[in-house]
C-alpha cells in the first residue's frame, strides 16, 4: 500500500464538474493498493495517517497530529501510485491491486480512519476526478508498507 499525504489547507474533488469530497485544514490522501496489501496492511497505514506529527504547534514544530489539529482527510483513490516507469515510455501497473479488492481496502481505510474520529471525505473510486488543492508549507509524506 502507498498513501501521499499532502499537507493541505483546503482540498477538493470533483467528478464530471460537481464536488464530490472538500476539506479544509488536513490531508489530501492519495491511496494506492497493491496485489499484496491486506486489511492489516490497510490498519497499519490507517493509523500511521491519523498519528503522523506533521502540523506546527505553537512554537512551529511539526509536533501534532491531524487528530490533534480537528483536521480531516480527503482520500483519493490512485492506482497510478502503483504505476512502474522503469522500462519502456508506458508504465506497468501489474503490482496494482484487482480493482474489487482495491476499492474494498481502499474504503477500509477510509473507514478505519473514521473509527479514530476523524471527518474524511472521498473522491469516487475509479471515476475520472479532478482533484485541487492548496498545499500546506509545501508538506509531502510517502507512506509505503
């Protein structure tokens, strides 16, 4: 499983011109699922999201969580994370999840994440979405397990 998570102040997602999922201070969550992800994989990251200090405190220490500021996350489906451009022009996506099994890992997180009282948004899986936003310092995270 990768997740970018994209430090944000708003963020939005929109299919066919109408939004879908918006945001304000939080994560921006692009998901991708691999063949060999599962729902511990799923927990893992889940958690990782919810707990990761990338927010300033006070003092402008990266030091709180997005639990810790009341932020939320918008999760973006993205098979593309899972996209191989090491040979040839075209990526390979083969460690790329069968799209059943990707969206059932991908709304688990999206659901582990609300367990922890998070507000979370989502795009539509396997929609063509546009996806805006304004990021946070920049601030940038790959998450891989």
């Amino acid at each position: 499983m990768k997740v970018v998570l994209q430090r944000v102040s708003q963020a939005s997602v929109s299919v066919e011109g109408e939004v879908v999922g918006q945001i304000e201070a939080g994560f921006l969550a692009l998901v991708g699922i691999g063949h060999a992800d599962d729902e511990s994989v799923v927990s893992w990251m889940a958690e990782k999201t919810a707990v990761l200090r990338v927010f300033e405190d006070d003092a402008g220490k990266m030091n709180r969580s997005v639990i810790d500021i009341g932020g939320s996350v918008l999760a973006v489906s993205q098979f593309t994370l899972y996209g191989d451009c090491r040979k040839g022009r075209r990526p390979a996506f083969t460690d790329a999840a069968d799209p059943a099994i990707a969206k059932r890992l991908y709304e688990l997180y999206v659901e582990k994440l609300k367990g922890q009282g998070i507000g979370v948004e989502t795009g539509v899986f396997a929609a063509d979405m546009k996806v805006a936003l304004v990021n946070d310092g920049p601030v940038t995270m790959l998450l891989e397990r």
